[in-house]
C-alpha cells in the first residue's frame, strides 16, 4: 500500500484499536496467478508478543485451500472514509478522499476442530454478550453445533507485516483541518460523522 509520510500510522495499540471497531476485512489470496477475496469477520489476537488474525470461512469457498500454496496472505481492514470537497479549503485546491486502512501480510494455516470451537465461543462473546438475549456457544445445542461445524473451516494468520494509513487531512493547515471537521459533520452521513470523529481525537492527540 502506498502511505505518503503524513499518513503513515506506527503506533500498534492505535490500529489494534481501529481493527476492533472495523473487524469486518477483505482476505485476499492468490490462485494461479489470479488474485481471490472473501469478506469474512475477523478477529485480532495478540500470542505473547505475536499477533494473529483468526477467522472462518464456508467449506464450500476454494479460498481455504489456497492458504497452503500462498506464501503469504493479504487482510484488508476499512475504517471510516469519505469525500472531502475542496470548498472547505482557504485557498484553492483539488477534492480528495479521506480514510482509514490497515493491510496484514502473513501465513495462514487450519484450524483444528477444538480451536475453531474456542474461536467460536470467543467470536460470539464478543458480538451477543451485551445483548438482551445472548446467543453464546453453551446456550446453543449440540447438534445445531455440529451440524454447523461440519459446513465452515477455520484459520490462523500469523501477522509478519502491517502496512497502516490513517489519511486525515494531516497536511492541512489548522484552520481547514477544524473545518473539514465541521463540514463533515454536517454531511449527515454515518462514514462522514465516523471519520470526523477520528480526525478529532487525531488533533486532541497531537
């Protein structure tokens, strides 16, 4: 990916935090020369002072058996983006697009049946503990359970290299920078309101 100096993001408790909010990535992988993607829920782990992507996909998606050939495996993670017009500017200029983005590099392999079920049971803490009603892994029968085991696959990605850009109109001068902040919370568009949020806590913590 190509980050530009001002939009380079380092600080990894910073796109931990963005990865929790946006767990939702691209998982890219190669066959033959010819690149293939799924759009999966993930998870972020962090083993000693390894971090690991964990995730399942269906049985039925070919993606899976390319992890054992692909020498690497690409998760693209999106946070919030929108449209910045250059009407919000001092001076004159083009319009651009502001985002967030994080890709992983690494090597994946299978998960075996009990690690897929911790997995599972971690997923599913994580999205209906603070509900109502929670669907979590001891509240749901085995045979649904296994029935829907046997349909999925699970993996491990052992993250080797990030690549993160927080593109947040770092170059602007402050008076367009608290502008651009303004106008996009005028958009009445949750991307627009989400990335206005991100530029603020960016300039608190400048």
């Amino acid at each position: 990916m190509y980050i530009p100096k001002y939009f380079h993001v380092k600080d990894i408790d910073e796109i931990v935090k963005m990865i929790e909010k946006n767990s939702f990535a691209t998982v890219v992988t190669t066959k033959k020369g010819k690149p293939i993607a799924s759009h999966l829920s993930l998870q972020l782990l962090k083993e000693r002072e390894d971090y690991f992507i964990t995730g399942h996909m269906a049985y039925g998606n070919p993606q899976w058996r390319t992890f054992e050939t692909c020498e690497s495996v690409l998760v693209i993670f999106q946070g919030p983006h929108a449209y910045i017009s250059s009407s919000w500017y001092e001076q004159e200029n083009v319009p651009t697009w502001n985002y967030q983005a994080v890709h992983m590099y690494g090597q994946a392999s299978i998960l075996g049946e009990e690690e897929l079920k911790q997995d599972l049971t971690m997923l599913l803490e994580k999205y209906e503990k603070h509900r109502e009603n929670p669907v979590l892994w001891d509240t749901l029968s085995p045979q649904l359970l296994d029935g829907q085991l046997k349909g999925i696959v699970g993996f491990k990605i052992k993250v080797e290299e990030v690549q993160a850009a927080y593109k947040l109109s770092q170059n602007r001068n402050e008076e367009d920078y608290h502008n651009i902040i303004e106008e996009l919370q005028k958009e009445e568009d949750p991307n627009s309101m989400q990335l206005a949020e991100a530029m603020r806590k960016l300039q608190n913590y400048k």
